[in-house]
C-alpha cells in the first residue's frame, strides 16, 4: 500500500487534549444534529493539522515499469509485445490501483482495458484475434441463456473485443426488462464512446469503433431517460437525437417506428402517467439502501398515539467523572440530536441500542410478540456499568438497523471503532447479529471482526444473498475497508481495503463512527469521510474506482467546525448521480456514480449541513442548522434554490423526513412542515404542549414516529394518550425471547 499526496506535504501538527463526551449512556440531549461536547482541561495547543496523505492500494513501480514499456512497443509499432504486456499487467496486477486523473482511480485491469481500446487498428486485431473466439462463446451462450453473468464476463474480462458492445446493449435490454432503467442507461452509455477534451486522458471505459446502430443505441438512451423519470434529461437528449439522427428510423418497443417521433411522444405521454408504487415500508436508514426514500403517505399528527421508554432520563442527571481535578464542563458545540433510528416493516416498529432490540406494534407500541418488546438482549461489559465510560472519545454513539427478506441485521457492541489509548474496563467487541422476523425474532448468527484493532462501523445493507458492511481498523491512520459476509450463515466471503488517512482523533483520543454502505442494483458506494468516495461490485467487491476529494484538514479540537458533525451520512444514489457530504469537507459533492467523476460541487456556505434527507422534486433537500433545497436538474445543478431560516437562529434536533410533498424538519420543542416544491412553510406542530421533544423523525401511515434521547412517541391525527409504555431498552424489567439454536460464533 502507498500513499497519495491530497493538497500539501506531511504535516506533524498534533494537540493533546483531555475530553468527555457530554453523554453517559447511550445519547446526549443537544439541539441540532451531532454532538462533540467535551469535558476536562485542555492544553493550550488544541489545534491540529491532519496529513495530506490518503493511503491508498496503488500499483507499485514495477507496475508503473511495465506500462511505460507498453508506451514504448506502442510508439514502435510492436503491437504484439504491447499487447502481450497490457495482458500479463492485467493478470498479475488486476486488483491494484492507478490513477486516470490526478483525484480519480480505477483499477490497473479496467486502465489496461482503457490502454487496449485506444490502441490503433493493427493493435486491436491483433488484441482481438486473442480474445474474441472466447469472448463471443460467452455472449452467444449468456443471450441464448438469459446469463447476464456470462454477459458481464465479457465486458470485465474482454472489453475491446469485439463482442463487448453487443454484451453491453444485451445487459441493458436485460435491466430494461426487470424495471431498472438506470441500469440499462449505465450498460449503453459505454456503448458510445465520450471524445475527452484535447491533451487529456482517457478516463473511463467506453467501447471504441461499435459497428452497433448508433441511432438505436441513443434512442434506447433516451428512452430511459423517460422511464427512469428524468423527464429534463430525456427533452435534452432527445433534442441532441433530433439534430444527430433526424430520420432514424428502427424497433423500439417491439415496434417499427422513426425513432424521434416515438420518443417525443412517449416523453409527451410521461406527464400523464401514474405515480410509481412506493413502498410503505422503512427497512433501513434514510429509508432505503440508495439512501433517497420519500415516504408515500402525508400525516397530520394530532396527539400523543403511544410512547415507549428507550432509556431513563435520570440517567444523563450524572456526569462521568473528569480526568482531573479543578476541572469543568466544556460544551464545545451541539448539533447532534438522538442516537436512535427506528425502522417500519409492516406493522412492526424495530429500534435498537448496543445491547437491545426492541420490536413494537405500529398500531399500539405494544410488543409485537409476547409479553417483552425485547426480541434480542446481549450482555455487554460489567453489569451496572454499561455503557462504558466514553472518556476521551471523539464521535458519539449511533444505533441503526436494516431489514431485508424477512430478516433483521444490526451493529451491536462496543461503541469505538478508533481505540481509546485507555481501553475501558468490560468493554467488548462490535458484532453483527441476524435474526429471523418470520420466527418472531429468533437469532439465526451472531458474527464478531477480526481482533487487531477491527471494528465494524454501522448497520449492514443485504440483498438476500450477502450482507454487506463497512470495517475500520484503528492505526495511526485508520483504514477503511468494505466486508461482505454470507447471509444466511454470517461466514466471511471477501474484504476490500479502501483507504488509510488522519482523523482529528488522530490515534490519540478514542473514536466512535458510524459509516454507512450505499446499494444500488449490484453496486457498493462508501463515502470513507477519510478523503476518499469508492464504487464496488457486490460481485466479490471488485473496486470500480476510487476518487479523492480536498479535504479539511486543519481545525481546533475544542471547537470543531460544523462539518465534523456529520456523523450519519452515507452517500444518496438517485438515477446515477451519488451526492456526498463527507464531514471532512465543507461542501457537498456530486459525483458520476458510474466513472466516480466529480460533476459539481456546493460552495462552503453548506458547512453545517449534517444530513441529506434525500431527492425529491429534483433537488436535494439537506439540513443542519438550516433547511435547504439543491437544485440537481441540469440548469440549476449544484445551485441551492431555497434556504430556511434565512440566518441560523433555529435549534434543530435530529433527522428531518420526506414524506408525500411534504418536508418534516425537527426542532427541540417543534416540528416545521414544508412543500417539497416549493420549500413554502405550511405548517408547525408544536411539541411541548403534547410533552414531547424532538428528535429522529419517521412517518409510518398516518402516523409521525419521533425518536427522541429517551423515548419513541408516536403522534397520529386526533389520537389521545391512551398507551404509556414504562419499560426501557436498559429496564431490567424486560425478559428478552430466548434463541432456540446456537449463535453462529
């Protein structure tokens, strides 16, 4: 592994400090979205300056050797050496990395790919009399078959051969068929290369001399445009089309038709078409493993429906105990908000802590099954002394969890993934558990990392077969890395290291983090908060690229700038656009989720945005310490269209929600209730005269879920307080469901 320079040589600059979080258990009550609030004396340096190194699985020189001689065979015309070198390259270096920009990686096989399709004709066919009898044996076989797996061995293995393009458009009408027209589009975007400007790389894969009609292949472009919903993208497309192919004329649709007038009349006919079905349930954060979720139904809460206890209140009244004498609390900043993040299935209403989870009646808050809400308990640490103390600990807890296919996983466990230097007495690992929803929450297996300083950082994401997950390893600069475990059995199946930089903690203070996974149709996004944003295949995780972005590097402990706080905030993939807001930047991101290019970025003014609450009426709608609206169309992209307050005079407290047309954005005492349009203010629910705080908000039919520090409220239209709930995750009250088998260990 090497590193990668960022901005600026190696910097030394390091503070120590004494800190403790402004928590003891599982949440802090603060306003706004994430918490460092410290406790101790400071030294009298708290600055600190972070390398500029993000460490990266880069090719080595030998690598770098070889490419130059291929350079070298090219410029000679020895087309047989060049290509012979590009393939043992290939072979023995596929996995590693190489840049393409100076801010952009793809693997050393997709770049020799890349090499290979900008050979001159001679070297192609020489490339091509290798690889094409194999390459055209697995298309034939995948169309005949309906074997998109033998498609995709084509394009990864023997992309400038000359049946890639015709696998290309094959696994296009395959997604096509099944509903995913973004998918398709990704597949036929590679069919028809994209000239880069004079002088500059070739920087991602695109087939080079299709003998396909191109006309088809951008009807086919535009047409998913349409069906995928992006109904401005499509009018431009289709206006390029009308200008490049004004009389094409072909079947699309199963039809013969010319190719512009069907289209333009199908985009016409669009506006009419129905909503799509969206699905009521809430099976993970933010709603859905793309991150992006707008709840269908629109609620107008009366009172208070039902509330559970999830912790009591007397226990944040007492502090932990400072390191040191004559010292006092130092509450450095709060944007922060509950740790708890309930998810919907059906009638069933799931939260968790480290140590519980807890499965309730939508309707009543109720237990789902039995006589205890508690379906899983784990005991954690010495009794009477969990949590542990978070002494010197950056970061905060989170509890998160995802349901898929009838099953339940969750991170549990210790709340670190950076190692205090003081480990806590009874402190133990994180794990992840799966249990069975169609068995009234039996435990299938229990799985623990690796020892050495692993950790897993949030709840996995699954697609029935897999579950997948983000690690971290402490060191001096912690690694990120991607795991994928067999769901059914919790067995390991792969690792993949990402990248390696400084955090603020650096390896001096304890860590708590929470990275989340993106999923999207067979691809893995990871915003690392480390200076880097990967894309990999679920498909034994093979890395599409990595690309690096400036970070923040310099700040002071004691006062960390809003940024930092951006504890939950994986990245939003919406119809091949990936945004980001890393909490090491102070912009938001918009990247090209299939090549990893940076389109467009916001400029600082974002700073305190913490959380993306998703895409809805083409923006992105974000808060913090304000709400705004983030133009993605074309002509507005990157833009922020609306803000709300105008300065920062509001308390927020936890994570807003997008349901129906409407935008829920949590105060501590007040919910504010805006168009998604138009980001007009239509309504404020008032919380205290109902008893009730702020926090982590859910809409679930007719009611609104707030997940407050210390309890779960549900709010309906006109509903009294007729059920009051007195047991907590920590109540010894509670007899959790046994498992009837043993954990996987």
């Amino acid at each position: 592994m090497t590193t990668t320079p960022v901005r600026r040589p190696w910097s030394t600059g390091r503070s120590w400090f004494c800190c403790l979080l402004a928590a003891v258990g599982l949440c802090v009550v603060c306003a706004g979205s994430v918490c460092f609030a410290q406790w101790g004396s400071f030294d009298s340096d708290d600055e600190f300056e972070l390398s500029e190194t993000v460490g990266l699985d880069r090719a080595d020189s030998q690598v770098a050797a070889e490419l130059e001689r291929v350079k070298a065979f090219v410029a000679d015309r020895q087309w047989n050496e060049a290509v012979a070198s590009l393939r043992q390259t290939m072979e023995q270096s596929g996995k590693r990395l190489w840049a393409v920009t100076p801010r952009r990686f793809i693997t050393i096989r997709d770049y020799c790919h890349l090499q290979l399709a900008a050979l001159p004709p001679p070297a192609l066919d020489v490339y091509r009399a290798q690889v094409d009898p194999a390459a055209r044996q697995s298309y034939e076989l995948g169309v005949a078959k309906g074997d998109a797996t033998r498609l995709r061995k084509v394009v990864s293995q023997a992309f400038a051969s000359r049946w890639a393009d015709d696998a290309l458009l094959a696994l296009g009408e395959m997604a096509l068929d099944s509903g995913d027209a973004a998918t398709a589009r990704t597949w036929w975007e590679r069919i028809l290369p994209i000239d880069p400007p004079i002088n500059a790389p070739h920087a991602w894969l695109a087939f080079p001399d299709t003998n396909l009609d191109r006309a088809a292949v951008r009807a086919r472009l535009v047409l998913a445009s349409i069906l995928e919903g992006s109904r401005s993208r499509a009018a431009d497309e289709l206006a390029q089309f009308e200008r490049l192919h004004p009389n094409a004329r072909g079947r699309l649709g199963g039809h013969d038709v010319y190719y512009a007038e069907a289209l333009r009349k199908l985009l016409a006919a669009s506006t009419g078409w129905p909503a799509r079905r969206v699905s009521r349930d809430w099976p993970t954060f933010a709603g859905a493993s793309s991150r992006t979720h707008v709840a269908p139904t629109a609620v107008d809460p009366g009172g208070v429906a039902w509330r559970v206890v999830l912790r009591k209140p007397s226990a944040d009244a007492t502090p932990s105990p400072s390191s040191g004498p004559g010292t006092s609390r130092v509450d450095v900043w709060s944007t922060s908000g509950p740790a708890f993040h309930p998810i919907r299935i059906g009638r069933l209403v799931f939260v968790n802590d480290a140590r519980h989870i807890l499965a309730l009646k939508l309707s009543s808050g109720q237990p789902a099954w039995g006589n205890s809400a508690v379906v899983l308990a784990e005991g954690l640490g010495t009794p009477g002394r969990w949590p542990p103390s978070l002494d010197g600990t950056l970061g905060r807890p989170q509890f998160t969890l995802t349901a898929f296919d009838g099953k339940l996983y969750a991170r549990m466990g210790s709340h670190w993934t950076g190692r205090p230097q003081r480990r806590p007495q009874g402190d133990t690992e994180s794990f992840l558990v799966c249990i069975d929803l169609k068995s009234e929450g039996r435990l299938l297996w229990k799985t623990y990392p690796e020892t050495g300083g692993w950790a897993f950082e949030g709840s996995p994401l699954s697609d029935g077969r897999n579950v997948y997950v983000a690690l971290r390893r402490g060191d001096i600069r912690p690694q990120a890395h991607v795991a994928c475990y067999d769901a059914r059995t919790g067995r390991p199946r792969w690792r993949r290291f990402i990248c390696a930089a400084e955090t603020p903690a650096q390896n001096v203070h304890g860590e708590i983090t929470h990275n989340l996974l993106t999923l999207d149709h067979g691809m893995l996004y990871y915003n690392t908060n480390l200076g880097a944003v990967a894309a990999l295949s679920t498909d034994e995780g093979q890395v599409q690229w990595i690309s690096l972005y400036p970070r923040r590097r310099e700040g002071n402990l004691v006062k960390l700038a809003p940024h930092w706080g951006r504890v939950l905030n994986p990245c939003v993939y919406h119809q091949g656009l990936l945004l980001v807001a890393p909490n090491d930047s102070q912009r938001i991101l918009a990247l090209d989720a299939s090549t990893g290019q940076i389109l467009w970025q916001t400029g600082t003014q974002v700073e305190d945005v913490v959380h993306l609450l998703g895409v809805a009426e083409g923006q992105l709608i974000a808060s913090g310490k304000r709400l705004y609206w983030i133009g993605l169309r074309r002509e507005n992209q990157g833009r922020i269209e609306h803000v709300w307050p105008p300065a920062e005079t509001m308390h927020p407290q936890g994570r807003g929600v997008l349901a129906n047309r409407h935008v829920f954005f949590p105060a501590d005492d007040r919910i504010y209730v805006f168009d998604q349009r138009s980001a007009r203010l239509e309504k404020i629910i008032e919380l205290r005269p109902k008893g009730v705080a702020g926090g982590n908000l859910l809409v679930a039919d007719d009611q609104l879920l707030i997940a407050t520090p210390h309890e779960l409220v549900a709010i309906g239209p006109g509903a009294t307080r007729r059920q009051t709930r007195r047991d907590s995750l920590t109540s010894s009250g509670f007899r959790p469901k046994q498992s009837t088998t043993t954990p996987y260990p």
